[in-house]
C-alpha cells in the first residue's frame, strides 16, 4: 500500500494530494448537524434567499444580516439549488463551497511552491495545509473562511509569480496575462466573500516584501490597470445594489459595526493576549506542527532567497495582523498557514546530507514534543468526548483512538533518526486516524450537544397536518430556525404565549421561560398540553438546558 501511495504521488502528484485532503475532510461533512452559530446563520440567510428569490439583500429571520458581502450566500445558494431538496435544510450542501475552497487552497499551495521546489516539496507543502486541524474543521463547515483561504492562496501564488519572474532567475520569464487576471479574479471574489480582509493581507506581503527589497518596480508586471478593472466589475454591481436596497446600512453595519469594531476592541467577548495565535498553532496547525519551528527557523536562515522572503514575510505580516487585533478567533490566522506549510515542506524535503544547525536541532526537538502532547491530548478528547457529552464511548471508538495515539507517538522513532519525511508521513496517518475517529465514531454520539436536531425529531414525531410554524420561548439558536423552517417564531415566554394563545400548536419552552409561559397562555384561557421533553448543553451560551414540548390549544375566543 505505501509503495502503490508513492507511486501516485510521483504519477499524479496533486490528483493524488486533492483525494488524500478530500478523504481525510469527509469524516463529519454529511453527518455533523449544523452548528451553532455562524454556520446555521450562514446557511439559513443562504436559505432566506433561495426562499424570496432576493439574491441582492441577505436576511435572517425577520432582519437584514449585514456583516459579509453576498459572495458566499450566492455560493451556497448555487449549490443548495443543485443538490437540496424539499425544505432544504441538508446542511451538507450549504457546506460543498467550503470543500471547493479548500481545495483550491492546497492546490494553488501545491502550484505556488512549485515556482521554486521539486514535486515532493509541493505534495508536503499541500498535504500539511490539508491535513492541518484548522483547515479540515474549516473544510465542512459552511461560512466565509476556506473560500477565502482559496481566493488568498490563488492571489498569492499570482503575486510570488510576478515577484519571482524579476528575482529569481529560475522564473525570469514574465507570467502571461491571463494568469496575472487570474490572481485579480480570485482577489475580487475574495472580496465579494469576505471583504477587507483578502485586501489587507495580500497588501500587506506587497508592501513588506517591497519596502525589504527598496524596489516597487516588480508590481509593474501585475497589469494594474485591467486587473483593478476587473476587479470594480466584479465588486461594483453588487456593492451599488446593495448600497441602494440597504439604504447604506449594509456599509454601516459591515464595515463599522462589524469590520472596524474588531480591530477597536473585543467583540462578542473573543478576545486573546499576545501570543495566542502563536501558542495556538501547535493544536491548530497540526500534524504540519511536527515540523513548525525548524520550517520557520531554516526560512530566517534562507531570508535572502526570493521565494523564502516573500514566504516569511506573508506569514510575519498576516501573523502580526491578527495578534495585535483585539478581537481574536482561531480561524483568522488561517491565511498564514499557506506560506508556513511552505516552508516546513522545505525543511521536510531537505537534503539530509546537509548537516541541520543547533537552532534546527534544538527547534525540531521543541515541536516534536509539542506534536507529541498535542496528538495524545486529541486522542484522549476524541475518546473521551461521548463519556462527558452524550450516551458512552463504544469499543471501536476507543481502539481507533488509542491507533491514532499510538501511530502519533511511534512518529518519535524517525524522527530521532533524522527520517523527517517519514516522520511526516506517520504524523499524517495519525491525523487521518484520529479524524475518522472523530467523525464517525464520537462525534455522532455528542447528543447531549445536538439540541436543535433533537429538537426537530421531536417535533417532527408530535407535528400534525394543519399546525401552524412552530414557537420557541428562550431557546433562539439559529439552526432550530434552520431545521424547522424560516417561519419559526423564536420568542421569550411572554411573546411565544401570546402566539401560541392565538393559533395553537406546537411551542418550545426553556426552563427559564416556562413559568411566564404558562401563566400567560392559561390567562388567555388556553391549555399547554406537555408532549415531550429535550436537556443537553447549549455550547453557545455555556450552560445546561431543559426545553418542553407542549401542544396549545386556545382559548375560545
């Protein structure tokens, strides 16, 4: 098996890459229920717009969602409408631009690194993105952030071209027109994505790459003029549109609100010191972890090679960006692992006749025992997880974990021995043991955290022909509007009594909300009939909750 996997990746080296990456995502990306709560968000403004047929405004509920341009809504919208069906409320298909995304991103990584090192560089590179905790989470969850990796790696892999083509003699040669619109394209449609943030990251490796070298000649082969053209008519339609339609508050809200507040101060209480992203990445970064500090070390031994510049420049910038930012969330640092990866391939794939310095040396041994920690935590909370949050480990569970723990530990052997390719390999075999584990062994018996798709089933089981859409009193998480449908009234006890007084049928009751609840419905002369009851960890507010099922009928008018 491994010498038919080697042959593959000498054959068909990023088909090969593309399939590994693609396997490796689909533990969870069809079963997973819809989180709470950007993605249920996501997708159920995605769903508002297939439902209205506005693809210029983007709802949810009764409200207008102005945080994020319409880029990725029209993404999942498009593939929604191919493959949902009925009341499309399949969370897969609002998630397949985020496989797509992610796919781009490892291939133009894998293209990107190619401009300056072998295939098997390339692969490693690829595959470390691929495999990576961050980019496998980011891969099946349908929001902004791997389609926005995709359009960054294209842009930047465009940009290394240009910037090589002047200093690197192996790649004197101008890049063609159309792959310079091609790097234009994937910065506008990065913008239609997420805004700013494709603009502020590919400048800023621009300008640090270019006040480093004291020469801005270089951008002159970037066709600045048809490549800002293209990029006003790509943008520009949309942002006039929804400019008028919003009465400007698109702006006000996504720019002010939402855009600049996180750069003032924490929002929404995501805050993080000094550090963080640096600390984080040895969880989020790996298996590619194993080789994280000496990939960084031999890029500041080998600044003065183009290639390597403009990798840890990209990667020192995007860092810098976001761990001064207030506002901190592990997925922002996301578009630095790119040019990281890069660089551990490089230190992976080097010739192992060359002797590493001490600093390597010393750096190696640090992230091998960080991987080491990391992988065994993993295990353990992969293990673990059903135990605290659902119905109990199974015994498949528990040996597939402890085989990705074990697989993780015996990295140790070659690595001591200096074989870091195949240390690197027997990282990535960890990492795919362990989300299989994950995906299809723990993660589907966490019911004490599904509440919502709990929620569903019960009111699906007690539904009757004829009610009308269902209330919720004290229990407002986006994906019950998801599952249940957009008519879904999401209220506290008062307001969800005064509705059900008047039509009847089914309503969801917190236990918080339940006394007011009933009070108010037996004050209209109604009855709540008790149908049904749901308890579990609401993990976006942090606590245990109680909800109720009950059936009302009203009172006579």
């Amino acid at each position: 098996m491994g010498n038919f996997l080697v042959a593959q990746v000498h054959r068909r080296p990023l088909a090969t890459l593309l399939l590994i990456c693609l396997l490796a995502w689909l533990p969870g990306f069809f079963t997973l229920p819809p989180l709470d709560r950007d993605e249920s968000r996501f997708a159920q403004a995605t769903k508002q717009m297939l439902e209205t047929g506005d693809f210029i405004n983007i709802n949810l509920g009764d409200g207008p969602r102005y945080e994020k341009p319409a880029g990725i809504y029209w993404l999942q919208a498009a593939s929604t409408a191919v493959f949902g069906s009925g009341a499309r409320n399949q969370i897969w298909t609002y998630r397949l631009p985020s496989v797509l995304g992610a796919l781009t991103a490892v291939g133009a990584t894998f293209f990107l690194v190619r401009l300056f090192a072998g295939v098997e560089a390339a692969f490693t590179a690829g595959l470390l993105l691929g495999m990576s905790v961050l980019l496998m989470s980011e891969a099946k969850i349908a929001k902004t952030d791997a389609v926005l990796l995709g359009c960054i790696v294209v842009a930047q892999a465009v940009l290394m071209r240009v910037y090589l083509s002047v200093r690197s003699p192996v790649t004197a040669t101008p890049p063609t027109r159309g792959l310079v619109m091609l790097g234009w394209a994937a910065f506008g449609f990065g913008i239609l994505i997420k805004g700013p943030p494709i603009a502020l990251i590919c400048g800023a490796s621009v300008i640090a790459v270019s006040l480093f070298d004291r020469d801005w000649r270089w951008l002159s082969r970037l066709h600045a003029l048809p490549g800002f053209a293209l990029t006003l008519l790509m943008v520009v339609p949309w942002a006039i549109a929804i400019g008028i339609a919003s009465d400007g508050q698109f702006y006000q809200q996504s720019l002010g609100k939402d855009f600049a507040a996180k750069l003032i101060g924490e929002q929404e209480t995501h805050g993080g010191p000094i550090g963080y992203y640096a600390l984080l990445m040895h969880l989020t970064f790996w298996p590619g972890s194993l080789a994280l500090l000496p990939g960084i070390v031999l890029g500041v031994t080998r600044w003065r090679e183009p290639a390597i510049r403009y990798l840890l420049l990209w990667a020192a910038t995007t860092w810098l960006m976001f761990e001064i930012a207030p506002t901190k969330l592990p997925h922002y640092i996301l578009p630095a692992y790119p040019a990281l990866a890069a660089l551990c391939a490089l230190w992976l794939t080097a010739d192992p006749a060359v002797p590493a310095s001490k600093l390597q040396r010393s750096a190696a041994a640090v992230s091998l025992a960080l991987f080491l920690l990391v992988g065994a935590a993993l295990g353990i909370f992969v293990a673990w997880a059903p135990d605290q949050y659902g119905t109990g480990g199974t015994i498949a569970l528990y040996l597939a974990s402890g085989a990705g723990v074990a697989v993780a530990l015996a990295v140790l052997a070659p690595a001591l021995k200096g074989k870091r390719l195949a240390a690197a390999g027997m990282a990535t075999l960890s990492a795919a043991i362990l989300y299989y584990a994950a995906g299809f062994l723990s993660v589907p018996r966490l019911d004490q955290l599904w509440l919502s798709p709990r929620l569903a089933d019960t009111v699906a089981r007690h539904a009757m022909p004829g009610d009308p859409p269902v209330v919720t009193a004290g229990y407002a998480e986006p994906s019950i509007s998801f599952l249940l449908g957009t008519r879904t009234a999401l209220e506290n006890g008062a307001g969800a009594a005064l509705i059900a007084g008047k039509t009847g049928g089914l309503a969801l009751v917190d236990s918080d909300e339940r006394e007011s609840f009933l009070a108010l419905v037996a004050e209209a002369g109604g009855h709540a009939e008790t149908l049904d009851e749901v308890s579990g960890l609401n993990y976006s507010r942090g606590r245990e909750t109680r909800i109720t099922l009950y059936r009302v009928v009203p009172g006579a008018p």
